[in-house]
C-alpha cells in the first residue's frame, strides 16, 4: 500500500538518532499493561516523544494523539508461534513444553523473541487509522525505527541499574591478618563430614561448611558460622563460587557485618592457601543463585491432599504479577492491597493527569497506582498464559511501578530480596508523601500510650497516629526435628494482642509530678479502630546477635473482636491528656538579597516574598519567572501560609541543584528534573536531555511536607472527637513468607474473595492465582507475616 500524504510530514518533527541516555518506552503501554503481544492491535511507539500507547479497549493511542497532535507510530504485534515452531532455546533442558526458566545470574541476559513470536512491524498512522509497510516510508524513519528497535527499553534500563549491586569492602575484608595452617583441607568442612557448601576462613585457612538453605537441597550445618563465633575470624569465602573466567562473582561474607563483602587483593590472600583463582572452576550456585531458585520455584502447596492441581482462577480482581526474579515481596503486598475496599473507591473513576501538565506518566506515583489498579482489577489481563505450557496467567510487569516506587532508597531500587513489612511501610509513607494522606486514610488510627507513676498514681497519655501494628509472638520451643531445628508450640494472634495491651512496669521511671525516680506503669490502647487494621507478626529473633526467623505456627481466627482494649472515653483523675501537637509554626523569612532586588523591579513585597517561598527561597530568576505565571492567580496577595499547602512542592536539596546546574542547566529546570525524578542526578538528567524545550515550570498536585503534616494533623483530631469502642474485624488478606530470614525466600499472599457468590480463600503466588483448599490454609499458620483485617461495619467482600 502507498504510503499517505501525512507520513512524510512527519520528517520535520521526529529525530533520526536516539542519544544513550534517552528514555525509550518500548514494553507496555504508558496509561495501561497492554503490550504488543496481549491484544489484537499490538503497541504503538510515538515516533515524536518515543512513549508506548495501545489501540485496546481504552484506546489511549488515540488518547495522546487528541492531547498533543502527534500521530506517526511504529506498531508492533508479537503472536506467539505454534510450539512445534518453538526454538529448542526457549524449551527446558528436560524436553517438556516449557519455557526455560528465568537465569538465575547477577547480570541480564538477552531473550530471542524471535523464537517464541512471529513479529510484524508497521507505521501507524493516527490520521488515516491506516498502516503502512516501514521500507514505503522516508529513509529518515526507517533510521529512527531502527534505532528503536536496538535501543534498551525502559524496563530494560531499570532492571540493569537494579542489577548492578554496590557489594564493597568492609573494615574487616580490607586488613586480614592471615595466618599459616599447616593442616590446610580444602576438600571437607573441619567439623563434619560435608564436602560441598564449603567456606574457607581467610584469616587462617579453616574450612567450615556453610549454613543450610532453606528451600534447597544444598546442606549445611552452619560450622563456618561456628568457625566465626569461636575465633572472632569474620570473612570467608565460598570455595565451589571461585571461577576463573569471573573472578569477580565469587561469594564472600563477613559475618560480623552480617553481609556480603569484597575482598582487597583476594588473589595474594588465596595463594597463601594454595588457591589459584585464575585457574578455579565454578562448581557451586552463588548466593543470589541460590535465592533466585528458591524464590522462582518454590510452590506454596499448589496441590491438595489428594495430589491434585489447585483450580486457577481469572476475572477480576483474579490478576497476576510476574516475578522479575526477587520481587514476590512487592507482588504480595500490592496485591493485599489492591483487595481492599477503600484503595479500589479511591481510584474508581480516576483519570491520568492531562498530558500538557505531566509529559512522562512512567515519573508519577499517581499515574503507576492507578495503572496498578487498573492492571489488577479490570480483569483484562486475567486470562490463560500462552508462554508457561499451563492454566497459569503470564502475569502484568511491575517493572516500572517497582523502579518508581523504589527510587532513591538504598534497598529497594535494588533487586534484592526484600522485607515484605519493611516494604509495606514504605510504600504506605511514599504514598502519603506523594499523594497526601487520603488513599490510606480508612488505615490510620490512634494508639494510646498511658504512663502511671506508682508513687503519686499521677500521669498522662497521648495519642500516636499510626497505620500498623507489631505483635510480638508467644515463643516457647518444645522441641527440634531430625535437622536439629527448633519446634515451637502453636501461639494464637489473640494472646499477643493481649500481650500488647497488658500493663508493662517502667523501672528508673523519673515522675514529673512528684519528682521521685521510681517505678510507673505502661499501658497501651486503641483510643480509634481503623477500617483496615494491618497487623505485623514479628518472628524475628536473635540468636548470636544475629536476626533470625522463628517459624511459630499462629492460629488467627477469621473474625476478631478487640473491642476490649479500647481507651477508655474518660480517664482517672489525675491522668493528663497530651495532644503531642505543641510544635509551633515557623514563619519564613524571604531571602533578603532576592527581596530587595525583586521589589526593586517594581514588585509589590508580599507577592515577591510569596515568589521567593515557592521557588526555594535561593534565585531570584527563578523567583522572577514565578512571579510572572501567577501574577494573575487570585489568591496572589493572600498572606503566606508557612505550615499549609501552599509550596508546589517540597524543594530539592541545594547542593543536589548546584550539581544539575553545573552540568548547564537552569536553576529552575534543575528543581524541576530532581523532583519529577525523586532526587536522582542521574535520571534527572536523562529526563533533562529528553526534554530539552521543557520550559521549567512545575505543574504538580503533590502535596508539601507541611501540607501532608497538616492533613495528619486534621485526621487526628477528628479521631479524637469520635468516640470508637467497637473493635471487630474480618481477616482479609494474610502475607505468608517461607524461609530463614524475611530477607530471603518466598512470599505469597492469601486474599479472601467472594467467588461466585460465597467467600473462598485464593492464593496470589505471583502470576499463579489458584482457589484454596483446606490443606493450603495451613501455611497461614505455619508461614503467616502480615495479617490484614477489615472493620465488620466497613468490609465489603471484592
């Protein structure tokens, strides 16, 4: 077909080379999970801003072309080849109908598309609703599409930064005192008879086996561990991970840090005992290895008691999440709550922030939680997968909403295993940082502290604003099993809340009342009950100064009532009642120098005072250009509110703006980058070099720090003037983690459903979403982390 009149005008518009650091959207669409091979019409690449669209059921190709006019994209559509097409590469070594399964390597590997999907490529025009064969277009469109198609994605981008773990040296690995060991065996553990999982200490050459795996076959009676707590010998090194051809890839760990480490100069230090790493062959999984495995294979009884597979199920709310590899934990949470009632009433009927006010969604917390939701819940992507050989569902990429969420923290922009609870908190404090408190409001209630001095009967109590709760466990080991691991009896979630509330004596108590050191007495309560009340049960311990997981079977029943440790309305005389709220406000100062010389142009004071607090109190260009765009605001002379809402936003450190500005930038474009970019250089300056005519101003709807503080504040008191008692919960939703350490392993979660009419239990392990039977419901007792309940008089089955 000739191509149309509007193809060749695009030529003016679209550039021919894609520079290394710009952004190309290339894996899904930017407003849904469509992607090139989930629908009819596969994905469309803006040939002008390189951001993806779909033509699916919400159309948003048409979308960004009604927004901004641009209209030429490169279409792609994957199908998935008959399996007798298949190439062998894409099978599993044991010859079943099975893709591979992910390499489980610190370092990403290239997949051949190819062998698994017939590919076709167009133009698209918006226009004419009609595409085109790429070898019909002009030479400068074939040049950019190609240079689309060899450029990394997005995702891709991501995921190696991700990779790319900072393992350094520690104070230990860099200054060993080596000593001779005239009795060197490198082929056996010193203490057993074990001659795999082995560790040689570096500081005198003893080889220790190395703790056992949960989830592998790999054994291990921890005696290099041992080897460490008897000597005071902290690093070692894993024998069977030494390889010539990656020097680099070796597992090392200094226990005293409790981490992996580098070695300096580990060359010189291995001949000491006769090791020649140049010559070492790799015979052993490293580490991350080892927790890829487990993490990607691991079932959670998928099966019933008679053998049976568990009964996938699709629909909506019935979505899955793919595994990047160590992600179960975010895959879990986001599920748990993505179930519940409030988060699903706070995005229904929600649309993106207009294109002219936010040019790149992938930057947006909003915009991801509301892809997220609409990913999980409409139900479109709740089908059959075509790639794993079985019912599962291939599952929507978190790739992008895990990137933003996690960016700019130490942990959680890696691809490490993570804390799921650990995670839970900080998305709940990211979400309220970026939003404002609204989403996770109906979680928020108010702990009571109450603090009695025994000698005066006198003291007072305040009121915590808080979104979870952490239950210490009843432990009590009455045994251990034939690997010596320790047996706990069963505790139930109810004692520990007893526990919680339970009267609590403070020695070295200093009263402020009658003055005397003695002793008081601590009592916690529930002065509100929230709609959703998240419960964390800590199975972390420690046994040699080290954190380690108990596995204490928890009975919770489906239904609590803690109405019994509300905060009694009228408190014993003498008890004080402290609101906590006694910080005062600052007032601010505009910077003087940029004061004088803005009114000195002609400005009224208030208004440049007003221009100084909204552009970081530092430029006066900047504080000029804001004076400009809002001379015209109505609310331009109202008086300067230093704890409310009016910042834009909450302003970039300066020294992290004197960097962006010293590459060339403005100072204006620089605040705007670091904050669209929460903070990092580096992609702050990608989205500068991809945005080059971007005029610097912010439009944004994220609240200020004062403005967030402001709406806690007000949730408080509005707490405090009702008078809640009653405490009945359903449970909804249990995160369950396999493993030793919360670090490492496996999480899952279990969501109670109304399916078809009657509530069942349904297991999210990942992108597989299959109905419960009685005997999976066992691992909510033996493996249950976060418990989820919802208010009876709020709980609407989903």
């Amino acid at each position: 077909m000739t191509i149309c009149q509007h193809i060749p005008e695009l030529e003016s518009s679209i550039r021919s080379d894609i520079s290394p650091g710009t952004r190309v959207y290339k894996d899904d669409c930017m407003y849904c999970f469509d992607t090139a091979a989930n629908n009819d019409t596969g994905l469309d690449i803006c040939l002008t801003c390189l951001q993806s669209f779909s033509r699916g059921a919400l159309n948003h190709t048409s979308k960004h072309q009604k927004d901004v006019q641009h209209y030429g994209f490169y279409n792609v559509k994957k199908t998935l080849k008959a399996r007798s097409q298949h190439s062998p590469r894409s099978y599993s070594e044991s010859g079943d109908d099975h893709p591979s399964p992910k390499y489980a390597k610190l370092e990403v590997k290239e997949t051949k598309e190819e062998d698994i999907y017939d590919i076709r490529e167009s133009i698209y025009c918006g226009k004419c609703e009609l595409t085109f064969s790429i070898s019909e277009c002009p030479t400068k469109l074939q040049v950019l599409v190609e240079n689309i198609k060899s450029s990394n994605s997005s995702s891709k981008s991501d995921e190696i930064k991700a990779w790319e773990q900072e393992i350094t040296p520690c104070e230990h690995s860099v200054d060993i005192q080596q000593q001779d060991n005239p009795e060197l065996n490198l082929s056996q553990c010193s203490l057993c008879d074990l001659k795999e999982n082995l560790w040689i200490c570096l500081t005198c050459g003893t080889t220790g086996c190395g703790r056992k795996q949960f989830g592998s076959t790999l054994n291990g009676n921890s005696h290099a561990l041992k080897h460490y707590e008897n000597t005071g010998h902290s690093v070692a090194i894993k024998l069977g991970s030494l390889s010539a051809d990656q020097e680099d890839s070796y597992d090392c760990y200094c226990y005293k840090c409790n981490d992996e480490v580098k070695v300096v100069d580990l060359q010189d230090k291995l001949i000491k005992y006769g090791i020649d790493i140049s010559r070492a062959v790799k015979t052993e999984k490293n580490l991350i290895e080892l927790n890829l495995d487990q993490n990607l294979n691991w079932q959670f009884n998928l099966e019933d008691s008679s053998g049976e597979k568990l009964k996938p199920i699709y629909g909506r709310g019935f979505t899955g999440i793919k595994n990047l590899g160590n992600t179960c934990y975010l895959n879990s949470v986001v599920q748990a709550l993505y179930s519940l009632t409030p988060y699903q009433a706070y995005f229904k009927d929600k649309d993106f922030p207009d294109y002219s006010l936010l040019k790149d969604p992938s930057t947006d917390i909003f915009s991801q939680l509301l892809k997220m939701n609409d990913g999980l819940n409409s139900g479109r992507y709740s089908k059959p997968g075509n790639l794993k050989g079985d019912d599962y569902q291939d599952g929507i990429n978190p790739s992008p909403f895990k990137y933003l969420i996690g960016q700019g923290h130490a942990e959680f922009q890696t691809q490490k295993q993570q804390d799921a609870f650990e995670f839970l908190l900080y998305l709940l404090d990211k979400v309220d940082k970026e939003l404002g408190a609204a989403l996770n409001e109906q979680l928020k209630f108010l702990l009571s502290d109450q603090i009695v001095c025994t000698s005066c009967q006198k003291g007072k109590i305040t009121h915590n604003l808080v979104d979870n709760l952490s239950l210490q466990l009843e432990s009590e080991i009455i045994g251990v099993d034939s690997e010596q691991k320790k047996i706990y009896k069963e505790t139930d979630l109810s004692k520990s809340f007893a526990t919680y509330c339970s009267p609590e004596d403070i020695s070295g108590y200093q009263c402020d009342n009658c003055n005397a050191h003695t002793t008081a007495v601590k009592t916690q309560s529930f002065r509100s009950f929230p709609d959703v009340l998240i419960v964390n049960a800590n199975r972390i311990q420690l046994e040699n100064w080290v954190p380690v997981k108990t596995d204490i079977p928890v009975s919770v029943p489906e239904s609590i009532d803690i109405s019994k440790y509300a905060t009694p309305l009228h408190l014993p005389e003498g008890i004080v009642e402290q609101s906590g709220d006694e910080e005062e406000k600052e007032d601010f100062v505009p910077n003087t120098e940029c004061l004088v010389m803005l009114t000195s142009m002609g400005f009224p004071e208030s208004r440049c005072a007003k221009a100084l607090y909204n552009t970081g109190n530092s430029n006066t260009e900047d504080a000029v250009n804001w004076l400009f765009a809002h001379n015209d605001d109505p609310d331009i002379d109202d008086p300067i509110d230093a704890a409310g809402s009016s910042s834009a936003t909450d302003e970039p450190p300066a020294d992290l703006v004197e960097n962006v500005v010293a590459m060339g930038f403005s100072s204006q474009l620089a605040n705007k980058a670091l904050i669209l970019n929460s903070l990092d250089i580096s992609a702050a300056v990608e989205w500068l070099f991809a945005n080059p005519d971007d005029d610097g101003v912010l439009h944004s709807d994220k609240p200020t720090a004062s403005s967030v503080k402001n709406q806690l504040r007000d949730i408080k008191i509005s707490l405090l003037q009702k008078q809640d008692t009653e405490g009945r919960y359903t449970l909804k939703a249990v995160v369950c983690h396999k493993g030793t350490s919360t670090h490492t392993g496996h999480y899952v979660v279990f969501i109670r459903k109304m399916v078809d009419g009657q509530p069942r239990w349904v297991l999210f392990n990942d992108e597989k979403i299959v109905l419960c039977a009685d005997t999976s419901l066992d691992d909510i007792v033996k493996n249950g982390y976060i418990y989820v309940f919802e208010k009876n008089d709020s709980a609407e089955m989903n």
